[in-house]
C-alpha cells in the first residue's frame, strides 16, 4: 500500500503478487482473493488493461460464490476504481451503483462517505450533475461526522464543480475557498506520509540488503548440499550397477553351467543307450542265436513253440536294441533312420505315419542327427500316449541355413497356455527343449482342443 501511495505500481504489483503466493504457501486460499483485487488494479494502473479487468472480474465473481460480502465489495469498488482510471465512466459508475445497494456499504460512516463521493465524481465527469448532487449531498454529511479532512477535501472540490457547471458562481467560489484551505493541509499530510514511506523503504533497504546476503550464504550452502547429494547419488546407482553386473554375471554363468550340465547329460544318455544297445546285439543277441543253433542240433524233434520263443525273444532284443541307438543312424544317415522309426510304428500301432523329408545330410553333424532324430522320436511317443491321434505327419526341410523339422498329428490337442504347466511336469517336454537348446535352436508347440498338435523345431545349420 505504501508503494500505491507513491504510485510506484511496478512494486506495488511485485509485493501484491508475492503476498498471493504467501498466501497460497500457507493455504489461506480466502485470503488470495483479497490480494487478487490489489494485483488486477495494479496491471491496469501498469497499462495491461484487459488482463488487469478479467483478474478484477473472476475475482469478484469468485468473492460472490464464496458469500464474504465485505471482500465482494472491496472488489467491486476496486473495479469501479479501474474503470474510473481509464476513463470509461460508464462502466464505473455500473459498478458503483451496484456497490451502493450492498448492505455492507451502510455499516460505517466511512464506507457511506466513500461510496456516495465516488458516484458524485463519476456523475461529475459524466456532466449529469443534478443526479450528482444527492450522493455528494450524503457524502458531505457523512464526511462532516466523521471529521475526515481527506474526503472533505473531496467532497468540497466536486461540490465546487456541480455550483459551476450550474452557474452558481458564488457557492462554487465559497466551495473552492474551502478546498483551497484544506488542499494545503491535504498535501502536507501526504507529503509526511510519503517521507515517512521513504524512511520506511530505507529501512527495508538495509533489510533486505542483509537478507541478500543471507540468501546468498543459504543458496551456496544449499548447492554444496545438492553436490554432496549429486555424488551420494552417484556412488549408490555405481554400487547398484556393480551388484547388477555381478549378479546378471552370475546368473549368465548359471545358465551357461547348466546348458553345459544338460548337454553333458544328453550325451551322457546317449552314449550309455549306445553302449546298452551294442551289449544287447553283441552279447545278448549273439546269445540267444547260439542257443536257438544248439537247440536245432541237440533236439531235432523239438517242439515249434520252442523255435518261436527263441525268434520273438531275439526279434524283441533286436527291437529294444535299435531303440535304444539306431545303427542305421551311423550306417545309412538320419532320414534312413526316420524311415526306419515310421515304420516300426506303422507295424507296432494302428497308427498312419507319413513323411516327406529333405535333409541335407553331409551338412549334419552327428550331434545334430541323433538329437534331431531323438526329438522326433518324442513327438511320436507323446502322440501315441497322449494325443489319441489315429495319423502323424513328418516334414523336414532346409531353410535359410536352418533345419525345419516338423511333427503333427490329428489327435485331441491341448490349451496353449496349458504349455508352460506341462513344461515343468513332463520329462518329455523338459527333454524336447533341452534337446533344442543345446542345438542352438527353437522349439515351438502349436495346439488347441480338438485340432491335433504340431511340434515345430528350427535347428541352425553351421
């Protein structure tokens, strides 16, 4: 307000603006409406008209909703205040009129002086000088009883004006006199309050020339504080980098360590089937056929079931032992090998096995043939134990430098989401990936109820 009295209205609006955030810092959100008013009248004594009036009318419509009348009035009056500054008469006085039907308006002798010389002056500069005369009339009285020499000073100058514009010489020339007399004292008064203002300011220069520096002191304290924070902060994501590092090393480790495990236990598989199989048809074989000589040369008249358990018991040695290795595998290749499988099935099941297989096999080497040849091996084992398949279908193929090995058949199907669960549970399941895995390659199931299964593998050919 003392900066408003010097009409210094750039400061004036940096304190107001800066009351406002106070306010809202201390939830006295009542209490920034009041400041609104200040700040929209001090954008248009600045010269932002429109933005200074819409401020000046959302407050005062905001003021209105929330029922505080005393705030609704001051608001309204300021807005009258910033027409009246911009010489937009008409607007002012709509918005005087108003302020004087407010029952506020008549609880002191102040408020009543106020209002009632503003509209005088309004009508004044407007030339409707009779309508003046009644609310300059109320101001003199109220004025004159409350002995306030500001608005007497006022009140005489735009009582002066009305006798003049009338003709009235004599009365304007008296009413002058006495705005003469109390002009003096008027502007000695604000001449003490603008030196006391001054003082006021001085003061404050010291004050803030002292927070300065302590906001200064505060500030480079507070920058040391965000550098410690700043290298704190770095240490920790360092400290979190290194034990990510460290453990999705480790967890890289693990994995390629139990890669290495599963590949192991796969060969080790195979080369114990390898060596069952060879004891089976060297020893076991070579046994029975020894026995089935001796019996042709010890008992000529022997019985016929006889010779046929021995021919079963062989055949059955025989079957165990190309299961458990398929020596066709190394003689003939892996596709002779598949047939060999197909066919064995056909004859043991009722099931229809058909194959269409290209295989490049002097790109195979014999790790990826006996995998490639164990995985089909599994497809058709879990068809004939789960599938209730009545035909199986096996493709293979090259392509881009990959092998497609594909095995499907007719059967009942499974959910797709079911995959994962029978994944963990099934040895058959766990034995496909690993299989795949250690080739390099990928393993996908395709499967719904009702519309068979096709396991599909891609083996990457060096």
């Amino acid at each position: 307000l003392t900066y408003f009295s010097l009409h210094d209205y750039k400061n004036y609006y940096s304190y107001s603006l800066q009351s406002k955030n106070a306010f809202i810092a201390s939830k006295r959100f009542s209490d920034t409406l009041d400041v609104n008013t200040e700040i929209g009248l001090a954008l248009v004594s600045l010269g932002r008209t429109r933005e200074g009036l819409l401020l000046l009318e959302r407050t005062r419509e905001a003021l209105k909703v929330s029922g505080d009348e005393e705030s609704y009035a001051i608001a309204t009056d300021n807005l009258s205040n910033a027409y009246l500054e911009l010489n937009r008469y008409e607007e002012a006085l709509k918005y005087q009129l108003e302020l004087s039907t407010l029952p506020w308006t008549k609880s002191s002798l102040e408020t009543i002086t106020g209002v009632n010389q503003h509209l005088a002056e309004i009508l004044i500069e407007l030339k409707r000088y009779r309508e003046a005369q009644p609310y300059l009339t109320q101001a003199l009285e109220a004025a004159t009883k409350m002995g306030s020499v500001d608005w007497l000073f006022d009140c005489y100058k735009n009582q002066s004006a009305i006798y003049e514009a009338q003709g009235n010489y004599k009365e304007a020339l008296r009413y002058h006199q006495l705005f003469k007399t109390l002009k003096d004292s008027v502007y000695q008064q604000e001449y003490d309050t603008k030196i006391s203002a001054m003082a006021s300011f001085y003061a404050l220069g010291e004050k803030e020339h002292q927070i300065g520096i302590l906001e200064k002191e505060r500030l480079m304290n507070q920058a040391k504080i965000q550098q410690l924070s700043l290298i704190i902060a770095i240490l920790v994501v360092l400290v979190l980098l290194i034990v990510l590092f460290i453990i999705h090393r480790k967890n890289k480790l693990e994995k390629k360590l139990k890669e290495q495990f599963s590949a192991r236990l796969i060969q080790a598989q195979e080369d114990e089937r390898f060596r069952i199989s060879r004891e089976l048809h060297d020893s076991v074989g070579q046994n029975i056929l020894f026995i089935k000589n001796q019996i042709q040369k010890l008992i000529p008249d022997r019985n016929p079931l006889l010779n046929q358990s021995v021919d079963e018991a062989l055949e059955e040695v025989r079957s165990i032992s190309k299961n458990l290795y398929p020596n066709q595998l190394e003689q003939y290749g892996l596709v002779s090998a598949l047939i060999g499988l197909c066919d064995r099935v056909k004859e043991s099941t009722n099931l229809f096995v058909s194959h269409e297989m290209q295989i490049p096999e002097q790109k195979l080497s014999k790790t990826i043939k006996i995998n490639c040849y164990r995985m089909i091996q599994e497809c058709i084992n879990n068809s004939l134990k789960h599938a209730a398949a009545t035909a199986i279908r096996i493709t293979a193929e090259l392509k881009e430098n990959a092998l497609e090995l594909i095995v499907q058949d007719n059967g009942i199907g499974f959910e797709k989401h079911n995959l994962h669960q029978k994944a963990n549970h099934s040895f058959g399941m766990l034995n496909l990936q690993e299989r795949a895995k250690l080739l390099q390659g990928k393993f996908d199931v395709i499967s719904a109820p009702g519309q068979g299964t096709k396991s599909v593998f891609t083996i990457p050919i060096p």
